[in-house]
C-alpha cells in the first residue's frame, strides 16, 4: 500500500454559500480561497483531487494552472458525494485519504505536511485535526481500510457514520487553524483584520 494520501478537496456542494455569495471565491489577498487552499495543499507533493459542482464553472476556473485534478460531479446530495469519488480514488490506488475542506483559511501547508506526516506514522488508524486545546475540527484522515464504508454514504452527513466506531487519533494544528471557517461577511471582516 502507497503511504502517502491522495488529498481531497470537496468542492461540489452548493452549502458553500455565504448570503448569496460563493465564499469559495471571496479573495484574500488577490486570490480566490478555493485557489489559495488547493495550492497550499498541491505544495505538499501529494496527488490532490477536488471535486466541483457541475454547476459551478467559476469555482473550476480558478483552479486552471494548478497541480490538481478538479472533477465535475453532481454535488446537490452533499458532502457524500465528494467523499464517495475521493474514497473510490483512494481504493484504487491503495491509499489513505485526506480530507481538507476548502473554505478553512488558515489550514497552511505547513500543517497539512504535520498532519499528514503524524498521520502516516499509524495510517491504518483514522485521525482528525483538532485546535491546541483538543476542539475537534480539520483535516481528516481516512485509512484505506475504512474506505469501503464511506462508498455507502448519503447525504450532507461527512464522514461521521464511518467514524463513529474508531479511535480516532486527535492531532492537534497551531492556534484556531483547525476549525477556522467563515460563513458570514461579519466573520470574514475579522478575519481579515487578524491577518
């Protein structure tokens, strides 16, 4: 079995979605988030694969250029439909995968290659990035025998009904790294202002 992961994007849902704006293409510092993640994530050296929505062209553009296999899929079911293709990919090429979600800005390469290298120290064990202070968030880790499992799931529901019967190794990312995610115009303003 390959160690290093495939990495995967989910880009597809429309829950991406910030008061009629797409936040997946709100800027920082000139570049479309959606870009600026897949790059951080590219710059590992790992296969990255992002799925898109079929109806979002925009979101697939920003991605020209970059080191990544971006794939339209049918997003309207949610999450599981993301999962579904990147399990698949990582079945067959006998590997691990790594969630990371887009729209968390302050996930670096720095701590993708961290979590990804403590990961890969007990890849058959799943493992979920969590802040300094053990508050569970991203990226996640999904060992290749788990994946079987995530081809049944449905809906918006993520990877929780695979996990939920592991012991999900817990590593932690720098400060709030791990489940900063801006929803709203008002928390992207303090956002910025903290940068």
């Amino acid at each position: 079995m390959s160690v290093a992961p495939i990495v995967l994007i989910p880009a597809a849902g429309s829950s991406r979605r910030m008061r009629g704006a797409d936040k997946l293409l709100e800027k920082v510092h000139g570049t479309s988030l959606l870009r600026r993640q897949a790059k951080r994530a590219a710059a590992t050296g790992w296969t990255v694969c992002v799925t898109v929505g079929l109806q979002h062209t925009e979101r697939a553009s920003v991605l020209q250029g970059l080191n990544v296999t971006h794939t339209a899929i049918d997003g309207a079911e949610g999450m599981s439909a993301s999962l579904r293709f990147g399990a698949k990919r990582a079945l067959n090429a006998g590997c691990a995968l790594m969630v990371v979600l887009p729209d968390m800005p302050d996930i670096t390469t720095s701590d993708l290659m961290m979590f990804g290298g403590a990961a890969m120290s007990q890849p058959d064990r799943p493992h979920r990035g969590v802040t300094q202070q053990g508050v569970p968030g991203h990226p996640v880790w999904l060992p290749h025998r788990v994946l079987a499992a995530a081809l049944s799931l449905h809906g918006d529901q993520g990877a929780r009904a695979v996990l939920a019967q592991e012991d999900v190794g817990l590593i932690a990312l720098p400060g709030q790294n791990a489940i900063t995610d801006l929803d709203t115009p008002e928390a992207w303003a303090a956002w910025r202002n903290r940068e």
